[in-house]
C-alpha cells in the first residue's frame, strides 16, 4: 500500500503505519489521544463495503466481531476498545499485541518440544473455557488466529466468524478454515464450543508432529476430516507418550460428544498429565513456563475441574533435602498459588544446584513479580542450616556448597546468567538478529532463553544452534556467527 493511501486519522485515532493488510481490509498502528496508548485499529476494505458485499455480510461479520471479542476480558484474548464508521470507513480498535500468530513459529516438518506445545495449548484452552463460558464460539481457531508477544503470552484473535449466545448459522452454511473446521462445520450444522476443541486439537497435532492431520484440497480435508482418522502422532514421532495420542483423538472425534466435554475439562486433562514424567523433557525447550501454568490457575477450581485437592508432582532428588525445598514452595506461592510446589519439583529434578535452582524459578515468574521472589529467595536460603559437613562424595554436597554460598548471589545470577558470564545483552541481540534469518521473529525470544542457562557465550551459541533443525543452515548460521566475532 502507498503512502498515499495510507490515511492520517481515523475517527479520533490517529495513523502511524499499516501492520498488516488482508482479504477484508487493513489493520493500522494507530493512537489514541484521549488514552495516550498505541492501539491496533482494523477496517474494512472500501470496495467491500461498496460493491463486493451487497448482502451487507462483510459489514455484519464485522460488527460481530466487535460485539464477540467486546464482551471477553481475559489476558489471552485480544482486548477490542472500540467499534464505529468514519467516512464510510467501519473499523474496530483492539489492543494493540507486539507480536506474531503462532502459524510463523511453527515450522513445516518441525515438531514442537512437549513443554512448548503444552505451553501454547494451556493458554488457548484458558481463552476458550473464558469464551465458551460467556457463550461465544469463536469458530476459526487456528494459528494464525493465535497472536504470540516476545514474553510467550498468547492471545485469541479473529473473532468475526464468532457465534455468540444461541444465534446459529443457517443451515447449509460452512464457517472456518477447511483444514480445522470441525465435522460439523463442514456439514453446515449448529456447532457448540466442541467445534473449537476439535479445532485446538488439528492445533495440537500440528505442533507435536509438524504435519497437518488434514491436507489436500477442500473437498478432500472434507472427506478426511468426515471419514478418516489421522496417524496417531507417536506414528510420526516416537517419542511422545501413548497418553496424548489418547487425548488428540479425543479432542479429534468426529462426533462432538466424543470430545472433551468443555476447554476446562480438556485443560486439567492437560495438567495431569503434563506432570507426568513421561511428558517431562529438557529444561531448554521451555519457553515462559509461568504464563503455561498461571493459565489453568487463572480458572475457578469450577471449570478446571480441579478443586482443592493437591496436584501431582515428580519426585525430587534425594539430593534435596525436603525441609529446603519446603520453605522455598511457601516463598514461591505467595507469587504463584498452588502451583509453586509443581514448579519447585519439576525445577529440582533438573538441578542439584541452588542458585540454578532459584534462577529456573525466577525465569517462571512475571517481571512485576521476579526481582521480589530472587530477594526473598536469597534471604531465605542464606538462612539454612550450614551443610558443609557433608562430604564431597555426598549426592548432596553440591546443594550444600550453593546454600553456604547463596547470601552472594546476586539479581543478575539469579536471573539465569552465570556470574562470570561474557554474555551481555548486544552480543544476545547480535546473535538474535543472525538466528533471525533461519528461525523468524521467534529468534529473539529463543536467544533470550537460551542465554539464561549457557555459562558462556561458546555454549551460548551452541544451545541457540541447536534449535535450527536444518543441518545446512545450522552451518551457515554457525558460519555468520564466527565470521562476525
């Protein structure tokens, strides 16, 4: 689009650039004066409104959108500020999220990490327990609907194909995206909220297999998604457990009451077993494992499913002593509620190193909420009984040398970065910027991860290398690396 084109102000917000345009219009960067805040303002295209859309359908499905995403308030769905019409022009002001869908993180023939996967899942069966329950269906889940900001934080977006209360789609009707569509869209009937879980779950395959479940053209995904069921995925990855080829059929079932019964039950199906120790895998492939678990916590213990009782955890090693990290699951509660003793576990069985220890559980936090858990945990430890006594060749030993030691570490160090680190924040960026090439914009976001636990910038450079699947491009990224040092 050209500059020219580009207008200056719509309504009272004013125009600083396009962030995207598509087939129904264009959506700017704009602001707003009154608030003094950045919005992302969308519009309908003229000639749609004009010519293309006699029935006045284009115009409706926008209006929609405005009324479906204007009565949800939740962080994983995209806040709308503002509907109206200006000069003919009809426009919706949403929040405005700095970032990408998920379809430009997901990489054709590139299978997710489980605790990846669970991560965005959780968060989009969060959004969808919120919509369903204030009686919006939102239709045409998929990854480009699922907008992901650098902090890990997914939003559901896109809601002008949304049903909202009991309003139903006349018969006849197809609705969605044909790969994701559910049965019962592509037969033109009534759909419910099972009709987005069918959806997440084409959502799911697609990031524990890197394939789509259904592919071809339009009449074919509909013969398949009807009649025919997809390789389970530990046929095409051998390494996930039986239990989620159980619960991707399940969320796949052609008929709706075979699925789960709602987004909440399917979330503490998740739960359970992301827990499990089969479904544990490197603490790399993590990515805001906080925003993950602070998901399903957000939910009343009503529609998880999950009342008071206790959530399962792994088994620490014997290596830490149980009073320590006791105190140390109080501390994290008062930030995390329940699931600060899961998160304490789970962090103990990849580390036998207390400063280690509490850097993992630091990087799970919210910023407002980090520096204030690295403090206390700092004053906590350093008040434990002196363990010094045990001997080197003890499993513990290295658990007590850290918490002898643990009143000097200081934010930095806890933060992730080892003491005597070279890894500062140009030398990230510069190497966000050649992973960038072969990865997309999630480059920043996985250089950032990946510097926190390298203990230096050799090892730094090889963990980010080791996230390009592609072994030329490993090479070459490996090459833009060394030729610029």
């Amino acid at each position: 689009m050209s500059n020219e084109a580009t207008p200056t102000r719509i309504g009272k917000y004013r125009i600083d650039r396009v962030l995207g345009t598509g087939a129904m219009g264009v959506v700017y960067l704009a602001f707003d004066p009154h608030l003094e805040r950045p919005v992302a303002l969308k519009t309908v295209r003229r000639e749609l409104l004009a010519g293309e859309d006699t029935s006045g359908d284009m115009l409706l499905r926008f209006r929609n959108e405005a009324r479906a995403a204007g009565r949800l308030a939740h962080p994983n769905i995209v806040t709308v500020h503002d509907f109206g019409e200006d000069g003919g022009t009809a426009y919706i002001v949403m929040e405005y999220v700095a970032g990408h869908g998920l379809d430009t993180l997901l990489v054709p023939g590139h299978a997710l990490p489980l605790s990846e996967a669970f991560h965005w899942l959780a968060q989009l069966l969060a959004a969808l327990a919120y919509a369903h329950e204030a009686g919006v269906v939102h239709r045409d889940i998929k990854p480009a609907n699922l907008l992901v900001t650098a902090a890990g934080l997914l939003k559901v977006a896109d809601f002008g194909v949304a049903r909202i209360g009991s309003s139903a789609t006349s018969s006849g009707w197809m609705i969605g995206t044909p790969s994701y569509m559910s049965p019962e869209q592509f037969e033109g009937e009534s759909v419910d909220a099972r009709a987005d879980l069918f959806s997440a779950g084409v959502v799911l395959y697609r990031m524990l297999t890197g394939r789509q479940p259904f592919v071809g053209s339009p009449a074919t995904i509909r013969q398949k998604i009807i009649k025919d069921a997809p390789a389970r995925p530990s046929e095409i990855v051998s390494a996930l457990p039986p239990a989620l080829d159980a619960m991707v059929a399940k969320a796949l079932a052609r008929r709706p009451d075979d699925r789960f019964g709602s987004a909440a039950e399917w979330l503490a199906s998740l739960r359970s077993l992301a827990v499990s120790p089969a479904a544990a895998d490197d603490d790399r492939t993590i990515v805001t494992p906080s925003v993950y678990w602070s998901a399903s916590a957000s939910l009343p213990a009503h529609a998880t499913g999950v009342g008071p009782a206790p959530v399962p955890v792994p088994s620490a090693p014997p290596s830490w002593p149980p009073e320590m990290l006791a105190r140390i699951e109080r501390q994290l509660a008062t930030q995390m509620g329940p699931l600060a003793s899961l998160l304490v576990r789970r962090a103990a069985t990849q580390t036998n190193d207390l400063p280690t220890l509490g850097a993992q559980l630091a990087a799970a936090l919210p910023d407002t909420a980090r520096l204030e858990f690295e403090q206390a945990f700092a004053r906590l430890t350093a008040g434990l009984p002196d363990m010094s006594t045990m001997t080197s060749s003890s499993p513990g030993s290295r658990v007590a040398t850290a918490a002898a030691k643990v009143s000097a570490v200081s934010p930095a160090s806890a933060a992730g970065t080892s003491p005597d680190s070279a890894i500062d924040q140009a030398s990230i960026d510069a190497v966000a910027v050649k992973l960038a090439v072969y990865l997309g914009p999630i480059a920043k976001m996985i250089a950032s991860r990946e510097a926190r636990h390298a203990a230096n910038f050799d090892e730094f450079v090889q963990r980010v290398e080791d996230c390009i699947t592609d072994p030329a491009q490993r090479g070459r990224f490996r090459h833009d690396v060394d030729s610029s040092g």
